[in-house]
C-alpha cells in the first residue's frame, strides 16, 4: 500500500512540473532580446544609431523599451562629449542584417532630444515613428 501511495505521489509532483513549464509561444521579454548596434555615429550635434534587433516582435510597446534602453546607454556612452550641449539622437530599428544592408527600415525610428532646454536637460522623448515588420 505504501508503494502504490509513493507511485502516485511521484506521478502527482511529475505532472505538476510538467505542467509548470512555460509555453513556447510565449512572446519575448525585452531583456531577453540581444540587439546588435551595426553603426554609430556622431556628426555635428547628431548622434545616428542604427541597431539589428534580430527578432520578430509583436509589440510596440516591446520595442519602445527596446529603443528607450539602447538610447539611453548611447546617452550614458556620451555624456563627457555632449555636456549641456543640445544634441538630437536618431535610433533606426531594423529586423535582420539584411534589412540594414538595404536600409530598410523595418521597424521604423525613434528620435529623442538630448539638453533641449535648462527646465529639460538630458534625454527626452522625440518624434515615435516606431512600427512592427
């Protein structure tokens, strides 16, 4: 009788870690996505980033994060240089490499605007041109 408990009580806690696996159609998180910054740029007080995302999202508001991180470490990257300067910083998102290399702009871009005023220093939000592939 022991046994046949013990048989249940393993086929029981199996089941249940089964079942606590996530779904493989579960959309990504943005920290679980690794872009690649193909070009960097600083021309006058424009600062261009075009960046490889590599996955195929299905939220704007994914790649709004995604975009908000990258300018944010370019700002941060910067920061000595642009000092109270005012700066505008341009972000392209593209799919793939292939994308990139025909300068199709997959996912649209992002602008946001760096020292605009002495009430708004430092990073803030521009023109959203953001779209999904």
């Amino acid at each position: 009788m022991k046994k046949i408990i013990a048989i249940l009580f393993l086929f029981t806690l199996i089941f249940g870690l089964i079942s606590c696996k996530p779904d493989p159609t579960e959309v990504l998180d943005p920290e679980d996505i690794t872009v690649a910054i193909q070009e960097e740029t600083v021309v006058g007080e424009m600062i261009t980033v075009h960046v490889v995302v590599g996955v195929e999202l299905e939220n704007l508001d994914q790649l709004l994060e995604i975009t908000l991180s990258i300018a944010s470490q370019t700002y941060e990257k910067h920061f000595d240089m642009i000092a109270g300067t005012s700066y505008t910083m341009r972000v392209y998102l593209y799919l793939t490499e292939a994308d990139y290399t025909a300068n199709n702009n997959s996912y649209g871009y992002h602008v946001f605007n760096i020292n605009t005023s002495l009430e708004n220093p430092g990073l803030s939000l521009g023109t959203n041109a953001l779209k999904l592939a």
